[in-house]
C-alpha cells in the first residue's frame, strides 16, 4: 500500500446513553433509550435507586457537594464498574487525550521518564526551546517554576511544564555524576510530538521506533522512509521496527502501519455490540517496505495498536517477532464527547489478529523470546543514551536481518 496519509475506517464513533438525573423528590417517569437500533428499558426501581442515593449524599454527606459532581460521580463510578480502560473523562483529561491523538501541545519539547524516582530527559525534541536551550538527555528536573519536583510524580511535572504559547517556565536540572545544578528560563511554544524515529544504521540497515499511533502517523513514517533510502550509501537491505513500549493510539493509524509492511490480507478483526465495533480491515498493495526484509521490536509495554501491528506481521509471516510477550490489551476504546467539555472513554469492540488470536488478557508471544534485560537499556537513536550493542534486544533483532557488525559509532 502507499505509505500516503488515506481514509481508514474511523471507530472513533461513539452511540451515546442518555440518562439524565432529576434531584428531586418526586419519582421518576420510566425512561426509554435505544442502543444500535434496539430499544432498551431502564426500570423505575433502577433509576429511582440511584436517584435516592444521590439525594442522600446532596443531603446527608459531611460536606456539601455540588450537584456537577454528584452526576460526574456518578458517571465515573458506572464505568469503573466495567473493565480498566473504560473511564469518565473530565475536560483536562479529554484535552490530554486529544493531544495524545493529534500529537500538538504547548511545552518546550521534552521527552521525559521517570528513572529510580527521578524525572529523566530521555530527549529533547529537535528544533525545541528546550534543544535550542541546551538541555541534554540524562539531565534530572529537579524543579519547576522554582517549585521542587517531588512525590507527585511525572505527570504534575509534565501538566506544570506546559502551558500557554509566549509564556515563560523556569526549570532546575541536574546535571552529570556531579548533579551539577543549571537553571533554565524558557519560552513555551506550540509542539508537535513525532511518533517515528529513525536511523541509518550503516550498512543498508535501517531502524524505525515508533512511540505511538497519532494522527499524523501515516505521514511522519513515509517522511522516515524516504529519508532511510535516501541517507544510505547503498540499497536499503532490511529494517527494524521497534515497537517496545508503544502504549497505542489512534486505532486507523495502527491499521495504516500494519498495512505499509502487507502487500495483501486480513491485518484485524472486530468484535463488538454496535454495528461499527464490528469490522475487518485489509491490507492493499503498493508500497517500498511490503518485501523489505524485517524484524519487529515488542516487550511487556507493547499494547493495543502495536500489538495489532505486531500480530498481522507474525501471522503474516512478514519477519522475527523479537523480544517479550506484549501487554495483552486487545481491545478498542471510542471517546464518545459529552457536555461540559467531558467524555467518556468507552470499551467497544476486542479485537482479534488475523489468525483469530485474542490478544486481550494473553498478549503475543514473540518468535524470539530475549529476557533479562533492563527496560531503561534502550537504543532511541544516535542522540540518545544507550548504544546500539547495549540494547541485548535490538541487537538480536539486527543478527536476524544479518547484521553483524554493530557500529558502534551509530550511538555516539
């Protein structure tokens, strides 16, 4: 298939229960809604008891508590009754899916990790505040805006860091054996998040890491190959596609990747209630990498879209699965949008590869299983920490390809 952004089916849908809750004390009228065409009824009994409930905590509770709440409460705790990836989102919380979706924020481009308790740089992103500032990779932010970063962890970190266009953060880092202490005052500025790294690594070998599946997946990874064929010295020999610790994403970016490496055939199936949750997506010929020859990356924080990708090569044969079992997270969430700025995360389909595996709860198992290794002990490019024969898993995935030589200059 060509490796051009095109129309995917979009799952992205959601078929929205209406339940509104009257505080009040008379009794409520039965209510009537209609999921995917078929009515269904919610008993008075049902509704009057969460009704009553309400009432007594908007009467009784040591503290008041706003009726806004009561009913996010309430929606919350439905779907924490589900399963662990259905949730109620507020509208931070949906704001920080969609940036999670379209790849934009506000910050100053900073790829961070929590390491031995402290908030680590694992890069900072091209062309940055932060790059042009001259924060380095391994550096420790030890604060923000003069405040310590302390137990409250990575995310209050990241929520502080970012911010308006045009505003100002300023950021103590640590720095080196020494922990030489440096203060940087920075200007936020719009950025964009690429999901797709790449490399030549000499040799006719090329290496692409993908973090995630955003919106503009599908392009950034044509932009990566071009520029694999077009940096080497000699013809583009095979490729590494690393997918350790890829959490997932956009479902149709996901299917978009998977089909770039197929010339053909079922890549996932879903199985859900609602018509759209009901699906087969198929691979289309066309495309530089569909004979390439390949070795895929997968470990324990593999999930969702990259297991998707992850089974439809395995089953397909397309090359050495390398690495540890995935996740196991095989199924699919539509962000159906409420009132109010909120949304709720809602599981709507599993899925299934190819073969008819069900990946939820089980994960894939890889043809190569590399154990004993350190999750931090990662290859993320030539301006990253580790080399390229630190990283025990990439380099079983290069001796498939037949490279034997690992340059170590690469990481440098």
């Amino acid at each position: 298939m060509s490796l051009k952004v095109r129309s995917i089916l979009v799952l992205v849908i959601g078929t929205v229960l209406g339940l509104t809750v009257s505080i009040s004390s008379s009794m409520l009228a039965r209510h009537e809604t209609r999921t995917a065409g078929a009515a269904h009824t919610i008993e008075d009994e049902s509704l009057a008891l969460l009704t009553e409930a309400m009432q007594r905590v908007r009467r009784e509770y040591v503290d008041y508590v706003d009726d806004e709440t009561l009913v996010a409460n309430a929606i919350r705790g439905m779907l924490d009754g589900l399963d662990q990836h259905s949730r109620y989102l507020d509208s931070e919380q949906y704001e920080d899916i969609r940036i999670a979706t379209t790849g934009n924020y506000s910050g100053i481009g900073l790829d961070v990790d929590l390491r031995d308790g402290e908030v680590t740089v694992l890069a900072p992103l091209d062309d940055a505040p932060a790059a042009m500032a001259g924060i380095q990779a391994g550096d420790v932010v030890v604060s923000v805006d003069d405040v310590p970063v302390g137990n409250d962890g990575l995310e209050a970190a990241v929520s502080r860091i970012r911010g308006q266009p045009g505003t100002e953060v300023r950021l103590g880092i640590s720095r080196g054996p020494e922990r030489d202490l440096l203060n940087f005052s920075l200007t936020r500025a719009a950025i964009h998040v690429n999901t797709v790294r790449s490399d030549y690594l000499a040799g006719g070998y090329g290496y692409i890491r993908l973090t995630g599946f955003s919106d503009s997946t599908l392009s950034e990874l044509d932009t990566a190959v071009a520029r694999l064929i077009g940096d080497g010295e000699e013809k583009l020999k095979g490729v590494v596609l690393d997918l350790r610790d890829n959490p997932g994403g956009v479902l149709e970016a996901a299917i978009g990747v998977a089909d770039a490496f197929l010339d053909d055939g079922l890549i996932v199936r879903g199985n859900g209630r609602i018509r759209q949750a009901r699906f087969s997506q198929y691979a289309k010929p066309g495309g530089v990498l569909e004979s390439m020859p390949l070795a895929v990356l997968i470990n324990r924080g593999s999930a969702s879209g990259s297991e998707i990708v992850a089974g439809a090569l395995k089953d397909h044969g397309r090359g050495d699965l390398i690495g540890q079992r995935s996740y196991g997270k095989g199924s699919v969430q539509s962000v159906v949008p409420l009132g109010a700025g909120s949304a709720l995360k809602l599981t709507t389909a599993h899925y299934l590869t190819p073969a008819g595996t069900k990946i939820n709860g089980r994960g894939i198992e890889p043809d190569i299983v590399v154990r004993n290794v350190d999750p931090k002990v990662q290859y993320r490019g030539s301006g990253g920490l580790v080399a390229i024969d630190e990283d025990r898993q990439l380099s079983f995935a290069l001796q498939s390809l037949g490279y034997e030589a690992i340059a170590l200059s690469q990481a440098e």
